[in-house]
C-alpha cells in the first residue's frame, strides 16, 4: 500500500512536471521594449536603416576619386588575314603575346556631368616566332568627357539621395514607434481578454452562490419560480461566458506571445499601469515637431523632385545631344622599357559627337508631355497629401488632449460601479432588493470595467500614434 502511493505521487509529480508552464507577468512597458528588440517589425526596420546606409554611402563615394588599377594580357597562336603593303591579304601563323598594366583615377564633375581622369600605362608585346619584344608606355594622360547638353544625373543625385536617407532615418525612428504601439495594442488586447476572465469567473461564481441560496428559498417559497428560472438561466450564461473568455484570453496571448518572440509554454499575464503621464500637447508645437520629424513632408519632397528629374531628363533626351571627349597625354615606344619612357612625344585627341532627331514621330515630345503630366499630378498629391497629414496630426493632438479626462471618469465610474454591484448583491442576498435590479448592477460593473480597459487602450494608441509622427521628444 505504501508502494503504491509514493509511486502515485511519482507519476503526479511527473505529470505535473511534463504538463506545467512558466507564468510571467508583464508591463506594457517591457512588452514594448522586448518588441523593439526582437519583433521581425523591428528586426526588418533596422535592415532597411542599413540597406539605406549603404545606398547613401555608395552615392557619396560617386563624387570622390576612384582609383582603378587594370590588366587585361592576352596570347595570339592562330592563322589570321594579315593584309600586306600591296593591299592582299595572306594567312600568317601568329604567335604573340600581349601584356599591359594602366592605373588610372577618375573624377566625376557634379557641376557638369562630366568625367575627368588621369591616366598612366605601359603595355609589352612578345612575338615568338622572331623572339622579338617591344615596349609602348603612356607615363601621362588627362582626358575629360561630357555629355554638353544631356541629364546631368550627378547634380540631381545631390538634391534627392540626402533627402531619401533622411528620410529612411525618419522612417526607422517612426517604424520603432509605430511597433511601440502595436505593442501597445496588442497588450490590451490581452488585458481586455483577461478582464473578461476576470469578469466572466467572478460572475460564474456569484451566479453558483445565489443559486445555491436560492434553492433554499424557493425551497420555503419566499422567491418566485421566475427568479429562480432567471438565476438558473445567470449561473448557464456565467457557464458558458467563462468557457469564451478563456478561449479569447488563450488566443489574444498566442497573439502578444509570437510578436514578442516568446516560447509556447509561456503563460502571460499583463499588468496594466493605473497611472498614466499628464500632458497637454499645443497644436502648433506639434504640427512643428510633425514637420520636422516626420518621414511624410520627406516622402512628398522626394516624390516632387523625382518627378522633376524625369522630366529634365525626357526634356535632355528629346532634342540636339552633344558628346564632348578630349584626351591629351605622352606616349613612347622602345625596346625596353627606359626607352619607352625616354623622350615622350605628345599625344592629343578630341572628339564631338553630335545627335539630332530629325522625324521621331513625336516621340520625344510624348516623353516630355507624360513626364510633365506626372509632375503635375505628383505636385496635387504632394499638396493634398501635406494637407492630409496636418489635419491628422490636428485630430489626434485634440483627441489625445481629452483622452486622460476620458481615463479618468471611466477610472470613477469603475470604481463606482463596482461599489454599486457590492451594494446590490448585499441587499438582494438580505432579501431588500429586486434580482432585476442587482442584474442592472452586474451589467453596469461589467460594461465600466471595458470601458475603462478601452480608454487606456485608446489613450496609448494615440500616445505612441503622435510619437511616431511628432517624435518622442513632444512629450519631454
């Protein structure tokens, strides 16, 4: 008999063991902090600040110098067509071998477009079968090369590549705010399931007690059988209220689980901070903050001087286009490689290529008419847009100004509800007040218990919403 029970406990301690889960209790403000530390939002913001890092760092390195060293040798054992003095051409075994180095630093204009470079080369060619070698050296070149009336793409880089990583650092800081919040409403969802437990058990068991006494009364015929009925039908609904509620909290953890990156057999319980900040926000200071810190104004710019850029580039390519390439150097070639570095003779070329569609079918007028079409719109969008964004930041700031009174009366009016509840339960329990009457309580507590979990989601909805706009500095 002995055997037998400490074995039982063995195998409840077990089971206990496989069965059991981690309880921890949360507060919004950890909630938040975990979210912006591991949440795939947060982990995929912080790869795009990144990305844009790199892209505006690729764009700084356009208007510095880069300094390329090449080498490109080659072998030459084949039959080829040599064309001789007299003008026939003979098929010559050939057997040679070319070798070459140049360095060379280039510049780009940003002012013009252009390309200026510096250049210094030395090239040996072998020829196998007369065991001949020469040497050919550049030892300085400087060309530059312009197209004299295209799209200068240097110079609008320089207005719009700045402005698009400013605003990809805006966007991160938005984006951690903007997580922030879901995080934050992901956390009363859970707290608004939680109090619907709490609700939902709590009225179970009221509803389980008066019914119990109620047997006994109704009993001795001091209720009627229709309170008895309707507290049979209160003890069901409870029944039936609880088994949701648990179904609700289960799914709203699952929800506030895998967002914060937490294991399955974590049970989680939030705590919802009573105590909420007093500020009282001006409409100017805050539209100033929006302008300021906020990725749309950024958004709309970028969008305006894009548009702009198209159509100077349709403009370029519509008409006369001119390509200016002017090289000047010295050159020699020897035997060795002193020699071909012993008296350079100058090297000079210059080229201008010029284009002009003649009959294009009015293509490059089209391209000029759409771009110019685009700006347009753009332009509208950008203006609505703007005025869009200053009525939202004007709303939000005039409901978040109201929204710490709303806290506060549901705040009063839970807590008086719930005074009221304990009153009515006791005077109908004393048989000095109706069961109508104590339902009309029950429901009151219920309802002023959400609607003060709704006001606390509603306030810090609009708190981290004005954050993400404003910046967390409009709080102080």
């Amino acid at each position: 008999m002995r055997k037998n029970i400490l074995l039982a406990l063995c195998l409840w301690s077990a089971l206990a063991a496989a069965n059991g889960k981690d309880t921890l209790d949360i507060t919004m403000t950890e909630a938040i902090r975990l979210a912006q530390e591991q949440s795939s939002e947060a982990q995929a913001a912080r790869h795009q600040l990144e990305a844009a890092e790199w892209s505006y760092r690729s764009y700084r390195a356009n208007y510095l110098p880069a300094v390329t060293l090449t080498s490109s040798p080659n072998l030459n054992r084949q039959l080829n067509s040599i064309t001789q003095p007299d003008g026939t051409n003979l098929f010559l075994q050939q057997n040679q071998l070319s070798t070459d180095l140049s360095l060379s630093i280039t510049q780009n204009v940003s002012m013009t477009g252009g390309s200026l470079f510096v250049r210094s080369s030395l090239r040996r060619q072998d020829e196998f079968h007369d065991r001949l070698h020469a040497y050919s050296s550049t030892p300085f070149q400087i060309g530059y090369q312009q197209n004299l009336l295209g799209y200068n793409s240097l110079r609008w880089a320089r207005r719009t590549e700045p402005l698009r990583y400013r605003r990809a650092q805006k966007q991160f800081r938005e984006t951690m705010e903007l997580v922030a919040s879901r995080a934050s409403s992901y956390f009363f969802q859970l707290a608004s399931a939680q109090t619907e437990l709490d609700i939902a058990q709590q009225n179970q068991q009221v509803a389980d007690t008066l019914h119990r006494y109620a047997r006994g009364r109704y009993g001795i015929g001091t209720i009627t059988e229709n309170d008895m009925l309707q507290l049979e039908v209160n003890k069901l609904s409870g029944e039936a209220d609880r088994m949701d509620a648990e179904i609700s909290v289960d799914e709203a953890m699952q929800t506030l689980r895998s967002f914060l990156g937490f294991r399955q057999d974590v049970v989680l319980r939030v705590l919802p901070d009573t105590v909420i900040p007093e500020h009282r926000l001006v409409v100017d200071e805050a539209l100033a903050a929006a302008m300021a810190n906020s990725p749309d104004p950024d958004y709309y710019e970028l969008s305006r001087l894009e548009s702009r850029s198209q159509l100077a580039q349709a403009k370029a390519n519509r008409g006369l286009r001119a390509d200016l390439y002017v090289q000047f150097g010295l050159s020699q070639t020897g035997p060795t490689v002193s020699d071909s570095y012993s008296h350079p003779l100058n090297q000079e070329y210059a080229s201008l290529g010029i284009s002009l569609p003649l009959l294009d079918w009015g293509r490059g007028r089209g391209r000029v008419q759409v771009a110019r079409s685009q700006l347009e719109l753009t332009e509208t969008q950008a203006e609505q847009g703007m005025t869009d964004f200053r009525l939202n930041v004007m709303k939000m700031v005039r409901q978040f100004n109201v929204q710490g009174h709303r806290v506060e009366v549901a705040w009063r009016k839970r807590q008086t509800a719930l005074r009221r509840y304990e009153v009515a339960r006791w005077l109908y329990v004393q048989e000095r007040t109706t069961l109508l009457e104590f339902n009309n309580s029950v429901v009151e507590k219920d309802s002023a218990q959400r609607a003060y979990i709704s006001a606390l989601r509603t306030y810090w909805s609009l708190y981290y919403g004005l954050r993400s706009m404003c910046g967390p500095e409009i709080f102080g």
